[in-house]
C-alpha cells in the first residue's frame, strides 16, 4: 500500500485536502477523529488526563472540557508536551489498526495536525503538506472560527513554524487562493503521481523514465531531498543497513546534474542486501532485475568485487537511483571518493561537468540514459580515477569506518 502523510498549520485547509482524497478513493486516518475518541469517557486516555490536569479539566457530564484544555496547552509547552504524551502513542496505536487493514493497491492518508512535532515524517512514503501564509491563516481563524488576532497567533505559535514543516514536505499544496484552485492540485497530485505509485507498490516495479540525459542546473533542494529518502530508507532496514549516504552528481553543490538523486546504501554484505530487498521494496524502492554489478574502475582490482544490488524509485514524482554496495568493498569506495574530490576539487568538478555537458548532447535524442551512462565508463577508469587516487593520497582522505557496525549486524 502507498502511505501518505499529510499535514498542515491549523487553518491551511489541510482539511478540505483530507475531505477530497477520501472522495477521490484514499483511505483517510483522521488523526484529529482518532484524538477526540481515544479520550472518550470510559477510556485509558481520558483517565490518564485526568490524573495529569485534575478532575476540573471533565465538564458537567463527565467528558473532556476542550476549551478548558486548550487554554491551559496553548499557552504553557510544558503542559502541552505532558498532554502530546498521553494522547499521541493512543492515536498511533489507533490509526495502526486501520492502516493494518488496507490492502495491497491500497493508497492510505493519515492526517496528522502534528505530523512534523512528532516526528512521523520518515514512516510515510511521502509527506503532503499544505501551506498558506500565516496572514491569510490568521484571518480565516477570526473570520470562520471566531478567534481573536491573538488567539490565531498563539495556536499558530504552539505548532511547528511554516520553514520546518515545509522542509519535511515531498509535495506542498499552496492554499493561498479559493477553493476551487486548491482542489485541482489536489486532483492532479492523485492523478499524475499517488495513483501510479500505488500500482508501482503494488507490482513491485520502478516507476518508468523516458527523459533523456538532460542537464539541469544545481539545485539546493537536492540536499534535503536526500535527507529525508535516506531517513526513509534507514527506518525500512534498521538491521541490515549501516548507512545511507548521498553520492552522484546531486551530491556535489554547484554542479550540473540530471534530476535523480543517487543513494548509496552500505551493508555489511551482500546476503544483508538479498534479505533486505523486500523492505527496501515495501519502502517504494524495488529491486532493478540484472543490475548486480559495477564496471570496475581501477583496473587492477577484481571485477568480482563490484558486486552491489541495485533498486530504483517507484515514485513518478522523485526519481531516485539506490545503490546498494558492502562496507568496504571497491565500489563503495570509489563512490564516497568520487563525492570528495569533487566537492574539494573545483578544477575536478568543472572537468567531470564538461564530460557531462558533452556526452548529454551526443546523446541528446535518446529517451533514456543508458547509453549516456555507458559513454562516461571509459572516463572514470581512465580520466577520474588517477587524480582522484593521487588526491586521496596526497591529502590523506579516507572513507567512513564501519567495521565494527559491519561486524555486528553480519550474518543477521
């Protein structure tokens, strides 16, 4: 199944998002629905409650005064943070039963108001968040839900702020105009990218690429875009995998790029990649059937122990290359390297970009890469990898250690 995180600042319209993946055919979690009943009378949560805040926090009939709570929360983070304690692991445990239950094609949307705060976002295979100017929040909430500019403010203040939820965003939905807009970008996110990711899920297949080697300039986002498929990545296999890095030519700022990014995911051999393919599958990364080694680079070593297993993202909307490779071994190594000395290196970087620019535009008419990739083979052995070696050596650059992590999860 796909699982979808979506979230938002109070008064964004996340809601009206919610409201219209469910009409389109999502399973919603509504994490708000499953707050308010996990602290009906009669349950754990409003016991625990009341133990935390008094018995004055109940109204006349014996439930929970959530204007009288609000107040004391909004305004105090201790108290906030004591109420997040109880209610939080009661609604996960809750919108587990549900999602356990969705099949295989199906795509399931948990709404979560504090999706960021709780730190959810690498248990989902995207993050949705929509966002809106606070101005335009603040003035919903005194025009629709009678609050003054003050009360707006504080309920805005008691949340992540606006950069950190968009930070952990895959898509934004900018609700910054009427209804109708945001709908349609609703709808076209359904269309074009959630419904072929689920059937992607579901078939165990990449999502399929027909863009040929086209440049693109350098671009920030790359970075954290890596960031948050690696903590993805890391959460899918915590005991097969040692790290996740980020490699390839997104890796290297300032430099010219295809719009892929390239992750190398080391593990203490290969028999760890082989058991942990299903989960890196299940994570939106199927295995790519034949891609099981690396073209040696220097030439003196064993093409043997090139070896690695390749996977590649399901998601039509981030193509992702994952490369999965032992600690140690040849390839790992020359990857991590090959990052360095192009980070360290400007005359390296400009080098290796105009080999790029030359052989894109040689194979400018191709649909795919493929043969844009086999053309550059030849210049990492015989160009990259002597002034690479020599500049690792002169500046005695080494590769990360997991020996003893490796050591450890070994045979597991």
């Amino acid at each position: 199944m796909l699982k979808i995180g979506l979230t938002g600042g109070i008064a964004s319209g996340k809601s009206l998002v919610a409201a219209r993946l469910r009409e389109l055919g999502a399973i919603l979690v509504d994490a708000d629905l499953l707050a308010r009943e996990v602290v009906e009378p009669g349950t754990p949560g409003l016991t625990r409650i009341v133990e935390a805040f008094g018995p004055e926090i109940l109204d006349s009939y014996g439930r929970l005064d959530r204007p009288k709570l609000g107040a004391i929360v909004f305004h105090d983070p201790s108290q906030r943070e004591v109420l997040n304690g109880i209610v939080h692991p009661l609604v996960r445990e809750a919108a587990g039963a549900i999602v356990s239950g969705a099949g295989p094609g199906d795509i399931v949307v948990q709404d979560i108001p504090l999706l960021v705060e709780t730190g959810q976002g690498s248990t989902f295979h995207l993050v949705v968040v929509v966002d809106a100017p606070e101005k335009v929040r603040v003035q919903r909430m005194v025009d629709f839900r009678a609050m003054t500019p003050d009360d707006a403010r504080a309920r805005i203040a008691a949340q992540a702020t606006r950069e950190e939820r968009n930070a952990a965003a895959d898509v934004v939905l900018v609700n910054d105009g009427d209804r109708a807009e945001l709908l349609a970008k609703v709808e076209a996110l359904w269309t074009d990218r959630l419904l072929p990711f689920a059937e992607n899920l579901r078939r165990g297949t990449r999502a399929e690429r027909h863009v040929g080697p086209v440049m693109t300039p350098s671009n920030s986002e790359w970075s954290r875009q890596a960031d948050r498929l690696a903590a993805r990545i890391a959460v899918a296999a915590p005991h097969q995998i040692l790290a996740v890095d980020h490699i390839g030519s997104t890796s290297v700022p300032g430099l010219a790029a295809k719009d892929v990014i390239d992750l190398q995911v080391a593990v203490a051999d290969l028999e760890a990649a082989d058991v942990m393919a299903d989960q890196l599958t299940a994570a939106g990364f199927p295995a790519v059937p034949g891609a099981t080694r690396d073209t040696p680079k220097p030439t003196q070593t064993d093409p043997a122990e090139w070896q690695k297993r390749f996977h590649a993202s399901a998601d039509p909307g981030r193509p992702v290359n994952l490369h999965v490779r032992v600690a140690g071994s040849p390839g790992w190594r020359y990857a991590l390297l090959f990052r360095d000395w192009l980070r360290s290196e400007p005359s390296a970087m400009a080098l290796y970009e105009a080999q790029k620019r030359t052989l894109a535009t040689t194979f400018a008419g191709e649909s795919g890469t493929a043969a844009y990739a086999d053309a550059k083979e030849p210049w990492f052995t015989d160009v990259a990898w002597p002034l690479m070696d020599e500049w690792a050596k002169r500046t005695g650059w080494l590769p990360p250690s997991y020996i003893s992590s490796a050591e450890g999860k070994r045979g597991q």
